[in-house]
C-alpha cells in the first residue's frame, strides 16, 4: 500500500480597512470644520461660516412648541449666515462635548450635545447632528440638524 502525501496550499487574503490614524486623521478634520463654524459664531464671522457651509447647506430643527413636535426646515442657510454677521451684543456661543463622527469615503456625519449661551445667559441645548462632505476644498457642512429644549439640559 502506497501512502500519497498531498500538500495543500491555503491562501488567505485580509482585507484590512483603512489604517487606524488615516481614519483618526479624517474625523480629526471633520471635528475641525465643526469648531471652525462655531467659532465663526462666536466671533460673528459670516465670511468665515459661509467657508466651511457647501454652498448648498441646508438646516432643520426638532422641537416641541406647545406639547407638539415640531420639525423646522430651511432650505437655504444663508439667513443663518447673515444672522451670524449681523453685529448682536452678546456672543453666540455653542459649547458642544460628546461628539462622535464617522466617516465613509467623502461622506461624514458628526454629533454631539451642546448647550448654546448668549453672552453668559444660557439659552437652550440639545443635539447637534452635522453631515459633511469632502471636495477639492476639504470637509464642508451640508447640512445640520438639532433639537432644542430648555428643560432637562444636562452640561459639562
């Protein structure tokens, strides 16, 4: 009896997802077109918020008014910007924490809580849920969401 040894060749193939810091570097430039666009409401900035909205940008807003859920849509941003131009005494200033971003390819979505203050009055908080997307100029906003409540905000 004749033993047949037989060899068998067993080719495994990984595909690995993009390197950690590739992916740490992409949500780190995300963040970083976020921050730009609150400090470009804090300094009352509409050249520098106009920079980093896609000229496209849209808005909506999730509230209750009256015990009824309401959703606020706009379908332009521009009276934002102009908002955020328009010299006003007290600083705008968002104060966000908790954020989360995921990144797929040129498509971003980032959020996070926030408590919005004017000057030091505190005014309303919520959530904060931004979709980006990545061009030839970089990360731009096209479009932001956000609840808004009074009640029941829970700061830093």
């Amino acid at each position: 009896m004749t033993r047949t040894t037989m060899a068998f060749v067993v080719l495994v193939v990984v595909v690995a997802p993009a390197p950690a810091a590739a992916q740490e570097n992409e949500e780190a430039a995300v963040m970083a077109a976020v921050e730009a666009m609150f400090d470009a409401m804090r300094a009352g900035d509409s050249a520098a918020m106009r920079a980093v909205l896609h000229p496209a940008a849209t808005g909506a807003s999730v509230s209750v008014r009256e015990g009824v859920p309401t959703l606020t849509r706009e379908a332009s941003l521009d009276g934002f910007v102009q908002a955020v131009g328009t010299p006003h005494e007290e600083v705008w200033d968002e104060r966000i924490w908790d954020a989360e971003v995921r990144v797929d390819g040129n498509l971003a979505t980032a959020w996070m809580k926030y408590a919005f203050y004017m000057g030091d009055q505190f005014s309303h908080c919520g959530v904060d849920a931004f979709q980006l997307f990545k061009g030839e100029d970089g990360w731009k906003v096209f479009h932001v969401a956000d609840t808004r409540r009074r009640e029941g905000c829970e700061t830093p």
